[in-house]
C-alpha cells in the first residue's frame, strides 16, 4: 500500500472545517471521550485485538480529531497542573495554536485525569483538587499503575500505552469501511492498496499513527530506548506490509538521526517505490479530488533509496543488509562497477543462505553488465544451488547463455524451470526474489514482543 498526500487546497480546506466546528465543540462528549480513551488503555491488552482497539477503532475523523486536542491538553497538564490556560495545534489542520475554551467544571476533569495519567494523585495539587475521591476503581487502577511506573523513574507509563493502543489500531486493518465513500480530507491518511501493479481500494490508517506518534513526542524521546524501538518496530512492519508511509519514517529519522536501522529502512522503502509495480500503480491510480500519490519518479526514488543506504552504512559499516540493498540499487542505477563492489563486500559479509541468495543473483546481475561472464554464471549457479527450486537463477542463466549464442543452454536452463515440481504453484513461495521487498530476513515479531513486554497486563513493571 501506497500513502498518499493532499494538495495545498485540501489543507486549507480541512482547515476550515475544523475552525467551524471548534467554535460550538461539544465539549462534555469531547471529556467523555478522553475518558473513555484511558479506560480503553487501562483494559487494552498490547499486540492483541480487543474490546479497546475496537472502541477507538470505531471513533470518527471528527471524534479522533477532538481527542487527539484533548490529549494535547491532557500531556501538557500531566506536567503541569497549576496551568491555568492551554493552547494546542489542532490535530489535521494548519491553523497556528490557540487556547481552548473549557468551561472551569470541564477544565477540572481533564485536572483530575492528569492527575491520574502522571500517577500523581497523592502530589500536592492532586491532593487540593482531591482527585482522588473524583475517580472511580478503573481510573483508580490506572492511577495507580502510573504510580507503580513513576516509582520506577518512568512518568509516561500511560502515554506509552496510548500510543501503543493506536498504533495496533492502526495495524489491525483498514480503517476506512470498504465500499463507503472516501473523504479527501481525511488528514494524510489515505493509502492506496494495490495488487499487481492495479489499484484495489483505498484505506484510512494515518490518524492513529499520527496520534501514536504525537503522543510518544511527549516522553521527550531523544534518547527514549523504548520509542526507538518502536520506530524500528513499526517501520520495519510497515515495510512488511508494503505500506510507505513517509512521514512515519521521516519523525523516526529526525528523533533518531544516529539510528541506522531507520535509514536502512527509509532505503528499502525508496528502493520499494522505485519498482515498476508501485511506478504504475503511480501512473493509474484513481484518487479523490486534491489527493496526490506521494511517490517520485524511479530515478529519484532510486536515488533516495541510494542516500539512505549510504547514510545506514556511514553510521554502521558492518550493516550486511544495507551493504547488499545499496549494491542492487547501484545496479538498477546503472553504476555496475560499484555495484559489483559492493555486492561483493556484502557476500562476504554474512554466510546464511536467504542472504547469500540475493548477495549471489544480484551479483552475478552486475558482473554480467561488466561482460564478466563465468563469474557472472558463477554467481546465478551459487544462487541456484541455494534454492534449487527458484526460478530467478535458472532464467538469468538462460539469459545470459542466449545473449552468449549458447542456445541448448539455454534451452536446458528453461527446461529445468519448466520441469521443477509444481512450477506454476510454487514458484513464488520457492524463490525469495518475489519477497525481496518484504524485508523477509527481519522477524518484526521479536521486535514487537520486546516493546509489548513490559506493558502486558499480567507482568509486573
């Protein structure tokens, strides 16, 4: 899936929609909600759908846009309860912050559940609003949870877990109903989904990414273990899944610029982008009025692709995959020489046998160009040796033997193709190049599992 942008115009006009209906907010409903958000997290279990992501999942544009203002407030009183006024930038739009007009009844709520979020209930100015009596036994449990966690140095228990909450909303499946219409002012939401190069449908998942992240801003990050990880976490699923969500990477990079993990990701995703599928789906794509693909040429995605596996491999030399995915990109630029070193550099970098695959076609790719011809059948051999039921190998064979006037091995090479067990049904799953773009050598569940640890419910902080 594709994320696309929206025009200047929609901005503007997103904009004002929000302006007109910030003027008479339903604030009670907008308190409730935030109270109904701190229970979803309380009861929410991470990694796992549940009676939570299905609540806040079923929330509107609108009530998500309120509620990601109210968390604004909620993070700023959770450092500072005796404020008397509070401005926040309105969630989806460019208006500049403002104040927002609680009434004194409203404004001692969202007092009382900051006390509760920031485990701050017996602090001194909890204790004079006597939060404590004002909180039921859910939102006692949760106050009482936070305080286990400040007990321990971390303040922003319960804003780890929102963030949590949203992004496995976001990562449970389209947001957008199948079938409704789609409206382009949903905030930098929209996503293409494609198969084979054709457009399929088109999904809402950015806005809880973006309140995941907004949150996660509030734990002053810079040097937040926890949050790095989970930049990695997502952005690498995100690659898995085939989603190219920009933005998302661009925040992980600059919190993060000394993490060569996310640059390597931010290459795989231009790398991915590059390709003549994503290219075309670029090309056809039918998307609402004022709504673009975010999707450059393939040369520039190329070349961006180039920047960040260069950036990767600047912070961390010994970065194998880096080291391959610049090599192939190299290749697809033409540069077959550096593209040969460089391949070269990461065959010998790592010995385990997917990785060695893709080391060993790409390889032989560019010593080919270079009309280096039996290293090159060297390396589409050692490809093929290693997943023999893998079509890539046996056709670059083929190819090059034909280009080579060799015509019966070529016709041997093809045979050998069409003879392989189940051929048709199998040659996805039998050769890894059909899974390049999914960062397949990447287990994102290990990832995950150390974040969620902490946080599950049955565990101990």
């Amino acid at each position: 899936m594709i994320l696309v942008r929206r025009t200047l115009l929609v901005f503007l006009c997103v904009a004002a929609a929000h302006m007109s209906m910030s003027a008479a907010p339903d604030l009670d409903a907008r308190i409730l909600r935030v109270d109904q958000w701190l229970r979803a997290i309380l009861h929410h279990q991470p990694g796992l759908p549940d009676e939570s992501t299905r609540a806040v999942g079923s929330w509107s544009i609108e009530e998500l846009n309120a509620l990601a203002i109210d968390q604004g407030v909620l993070v700023q009183l959770t450092q500072n309860l005796t404020q008397l006024t509070t401005t926040t930038r309105p969630f989806f739009t460019l208006t500049p912050p403002r104040g927002i007009p609680y009434s004194a009844a409203q404004w001692r709520r969202l007092k009382v559940l900051a006390c509760a979020v920031a485990g701050a209930v017996g602090d001194r100015a909890c204790v004079e609003l006597r939060a404590a009596a004002e909180l039921d036994p859910d939102l006692t449990q949760l106050a009482d949870r936070a305080a286990a966690a400040r007990m321990q140095g971390d303040a922003y228990d319960v804003i780890r877990r929102g963030a949590l909450l949203h992004a496995d909303i976001a990562m449970a499946g389209p947001i957008w109903p199948k079938g409704q219409p789609v409206d382009a002012s949903a905030s930098g939401g929209l996503s293409v989904r494609a198969f084979d190069g054709q457009q399929t449908d088109l999904e809402l998942r950015a806005p809880h990414w973006m309140m995941a992240r907004a949150l996660l801003d509030a734990v002053r990050p810079a040097h937040d273990a926890m949050v790095r990880a989970w930049y990695q976490a997502t952005s690498t699923w995100m690659q898995q899944q085939l989603i190219a969500d920009t933005k998302h990477l661009a925040h992980g990079r600059t919190l993060f610029p000394e993490a060569a993990d996310l640059w390597f990701v931010s290459g795989c995703q231009h790398e991915w982008l590059a390709t003549s599928s994503v290219q075309t789906v670029a090309r056809t794509s039918v998307l609402p009025q004022g709504v673009v693909l975010d999707i450059g040429s393939q040369r520039s995605e190329l070349k961006d692709a180039e920047t960040f596996f260069r950036r990767a491999l600047a912070l961390d030399p010994t970065h194998a995959d880096a080291r391959l995915r610049l090599g192939h990109v190299l290749l697809a630029q033409g540069q077959f020489r550096e593209a040969a070193d460089e391949l070269q550099l990461a065959s010998n970098a790592r010995n385990d046998r997917l990785f060695q695959y893709f080391a060993s076609l790409y390889l032989g790719a560019a010593q080919e160009r270079l009309d280096q011809v039996e290293p090159a059948r060297g390396s589409y051999r050692r490809a093929a040796e290693l997943y023999p039921n893998a079509q890539s190998p046996r056709l670059a064979l083929s190819a090059l033997a034909w280009r080579r006037g060799e015509h019966g091995i070529a016709l041997s090479e093809i045979q050998s193709v069409a003879d392989a067990p189940r051929a048709g049904a199998r040659s996805r799953r039998d050769d890894p190049w059909w899974k390049y773009n999914l960062l397949p050598e990447r287990d994102v569940d290990v990832l995950f599992e150390a974040i969620w640890r902490p946080f599950l419910l049955d565990q101990p902080r």
